[in-house]
C-alpha cells in the first residue's frame, strides 16, 4: 500500500504508511490518500463480524488498518490497536456501542467513551500508540503543532503526555471554546504539552498550522508532524467505527442490500470523510448527511455546488463550537475523489481558485450531479434554537442528555429521516458535561459529571498567548520544544 497526494504531479513519488504517519502534510500542501481504496467483500465483512463479536473492537480495527499498513507487523499491529482500545481508557468495553435513541426512529452511535468524552478519542488514541512505535523503531523525534476548535487538542494531548521523543504544540482559538474543553487543555501541565490560544478563529490556528508545515527547512529541523485530521491515520482510525457501526446495526447475514445511513455533525469535514472512505471500500453504508451549524459552508456546497470558506470575520462563534470552522480541511481529500483522483484538477481548485476568487463553484458540473447517486452526500443545519429544542425534547421524549454538536446531527437526522430508508444513525460527538452552559439554556439544569472530570475547571492552568502571525509560532516552538525530547 503506497500513498499519494491530492495534489500530486506525475512524477511524484508514492510514499509508505509510517512515512506519512510522522510527516502529516504533503510537501506540495496536499493531503495524502491511498494510492486506492482496498475493497471488502461480503466474505470480509462476515469475517469481520465474527472478529467483533468474539475478539472485540481492537481486534476488529487491526484487521481493517492491515489494509492500509503493509510496513508494521500484524503481531505488533494487534498489540498496537490492544492498547489504543482498551477499558478502562474507554468507558465501555465495546468501545463503540450503538443504541436505538427511543421514540425517534434514530440510531445513536456512542464515540464519546474515551478520556476527554469526545470522538476525537477513537483516532488520538491509536494515533499516539503509532507514533511512540514509529519514532521507538527509528530512533527518532516528533514535534507535534496542531489547531483544535475545542475537541482535537484536549483528546491530542491526553493521548501524548508523557510520551518518550513527543512534544506538543496545540493551537487553540482565543476566547472561543468552552470553560471545560479549556480546563481540559490548559490544565495539563506535562513538560511536554505546549497550549498555546491565538488571537484569531479556528480558521487561523488551522492556517498557522499549515504555514510550519509549508515551510520545508522548519519543518525538518524540529521534525514537525501532526495529528489534526490532515493525518491520514486519523481518517483511518475512524474508518473502523463506520465499520462497527453497520455490523451493530445489522443482523448476521446481512449483505450489500442491508443499507445503514449516518449523519455526521462537521465542520472540518474528517468525520465523514472516513464515512466516505468506507463507503468506497464497499462498507454498505446508504446516505451520508453532512449536519453542519450556523457556520455552513459544507451545507452550501453540498445544496449548491458551490464551496465558499469565510473569513475569520464572518466565523461565528456557537453553542456548537467544535464545528465553528468555515475552512473544511478535510474536504479536499473528497474532492480529489469527487475529481477523478485528478491532482492538478483539485491543485486548481484549492491553490488557484480560492486565493483568486475566494471560492469555486462546481455546480451544473457532471461530479456535482454524482454527489448522491454515486457518493450518497446530501446536507442539513441547525441554529441555536433548533439545538436548544433538540436537547430538551430528546431528554424528554427519549430520556437521553445530546450534548449540542450531537444534537445538530438529531435535529437534521429528523428533518430527513422521511426520505431515506432503512436504519439512520447519528455519529455521536462528545459527552454534554463539555457544554454545561448550553445544556443548562436547554433544559435548565447541569449535564451530569463523570467522576474522572470532578472539580477539573478549578485546576491551575498553563497557556500562552500568540498573536496571529506564522513567525511568532515558529520563534515559540524554537523557544520551548526541546529536540528529542
């Protein structure tokens, strides 16, 4: 298994898994891609089955990631995806049960069971056992600098504390997540854990990010990586959930007719990209529904065809805030599918169009028109007030708490469920005690508190302010990241 990037040339070189493991993104700013997609048959999907009934979820995960990984052993991939998931860690030992939500008609598929009680869980933490494998076997070293909208960096963190030949710097928005998602954070205070908070939006962490990643001497010199959803291991990681999510649902013996659809709250467009990427591999999944909130660039693109980001201006800060993002990463690795696999057609579109124009515009296009007959996208939103009224009535109708990014998807997931057949679940997103003041607007009480959070925001705290420039990062990480440490 080779892989390529999105905006590849003919004469780029493919590169192997742990390669882009530890590099994150492409040298040309693309995002890397299997050269193709490895398919599952009927037969592997029973197989698969049987593995997750009687080995369990981590055994499962190996046998799908073996697809993609042909330089890490089985036996030392097994033992990776052991301890990746695992209870304690997960608060379920089925790391990924699914649930009918009572009286909907719904699915809920439960991802929020990790450490930080977010999805983000289910890639750190198999993402965090690769890299301390990968740089062990290599010798090496590993500055980790990524964004996070409130979930990623939380989940990032509590995966690599700690770890041996690991540093991280985490970017997060000023001002724009919530109290406990920065307690979260803030309060680790391992010598290895960089928080740093932006004057800026998501968007700007997300484009600092990218800049260190752009600059090739840097880059080298203080082995910078990543672990936001521009790392292909992440998208991996979450494949395999897809996968647990239509054997949960399904009966023994069901086959490709036995369709299950899944809306996916997003804002950065990772999460249902692994949807789409187990789609293609032949996982029987039907409609994939993009949920986004009042920050709605992917629901444009989807109704419209046309895709234009905001700017940070024009990002507006929610009571969903994961998703308060108007630059969907991610997306490109679809429309480089959407294209043909064509590098310098989607090149064209994210290097040229968007500095040029702003946006680009793919409507009355044969790839537009293929969008749900031949990829099963279609789209909703939600405002503050749906959100509101989804987390009260479902609390009391069905006697279940959605923490806000969770009810965006139920709310859309309602909207459409008329028009899509057979099973729909909704993918989870966190555990409401994250957003204690919305769900307090909501239904006039806290979100339960697990014990492990207990008495988490009255912590210290350790963060660093950093105006929005790409040299005053660099110049941080040079002043606080200790080589090879």
């Amino acid at each position: 298994m080779r892989y390529i990037s999105t905006r590849r040339g003919p004469n780029t070189p493919t590169r192997s898994f742990s390669d882009i493991l530890l590099e994150g993104l492409a040298p040309d700013g693309g995002l890397y891609l299997p050269e193709e997609y490895p398919t599952l048959s009927q037969s592997d999907l029973d197989e698969l089955r049987i593995v997750l009934r009687e080995d369990g979820y981590a055994a499962m995960a190996a046998g799908i990631i073996s697809l993609f990984v042909d330089d890490i052993g089985a036996d030392d991939l097994s033992a990776i995806t052991a301890r990746a998931y695992r209870a304690p860690s997960f608060s379920d030992p089925q790391i990924v049960p699914v649930d009918a939500l009572e009286g909907t008609g719904l699915h809920l598929a439960h991802l929020s069971g990790g450490p930080t009680a977010a999805f983000k869980d289910m890639a750190m933490q198999l993402l965090g056992e690769l890299f301390e494998y990968e740089l062990t076997r290599r010798g090496d070293w590993l500055t980790i600098v990524g964004a996070t909208s409130g979930d990623t960096g939380s989940s990032a963190e509590y995966a690599l504390r700690g770890r041996e030949g690991l540093s991280v710097v985490m970017l997060t928005p000023a001002g724009r997540m919530t109290a406990f998602q920065r307690a979260q954070m803030f309060s680790l205070l391992d010598e290895n854990i960089v928080n740093v908070a932006v004057d800026g939006v998501f968007d700007d962490c997300q484009d600092l990010v990218k800049a260190v990643n752009m600059d090739a001497d840097f880059k080298a010199t203080w082995h910078v990586g990543a672990v936001n959803s521009i790392n292909w291991a992440r998208l991996l990681a979450q494949v395999c959930y897809y996968v647990a999510t239509w054997l949960r649902v399904t009966e023994e013996g069901a086959d490709a007719s036995s369709k299950v659809s899944v809306v996916v709250p997003s804002g950065n467009f990772g999460n249902v990209c692994a949807a789409h990427i187990a789609r293609q591999m032949g996982v029987p999944l039907g409609t994939l529904v993009v949920a986004t909130n009042e920050n709605d660039v992917l629901d444009e693109f989807f109704r419209t065809g046309v895709y234009r980001p905001r700017s940070s201006a024009d990002t507006l800060a929610t009571s969903s805030p994961s998703m308060d993002i108007s630059k969907a990463s991610n997306f490109e690795r679809f429309i480089f599918d959407l294209l043909g696999r064509d590098g310098d057609a989607t090149r064209a579109l994210f290097d040229d169009a968007l500095a040029r124009d702003g946006y680009f515009d793919l409507s009355g296009t044969p790839e537009f028109a293929s969008l749900r007959d031949t990829y099963g996208f279609t789209s909703g939103t939600s405002s503050h007030a749906d959100r509101l009224a989804e987390i009260a009535r479902t609390e009391k109708e069905s006697g279940y708490l959605l923490d806000p990014h969770t009810a965006d998807g139920v709310h859309v997931a309602r909207a459409l469920r008329s028009q899509i057949e057979g099973p729909l679940v909704v993918m989870e997103t966190a555990l409401p005690v994250k957003f204690a003041e919305t769900i307090q607007e909501a239904t006039g009480h806290l979100p339960p508190v697990p014990p492990r959070f207990e008495g988490i925001e009255g912590r210290e705290e350790r963060v660093t302010p950093l105006a929005n420039s790409a040299e005053d990062l660099k110049a941080l990480i040079a002043a606080r990241v200790r080589p090879g440490a």
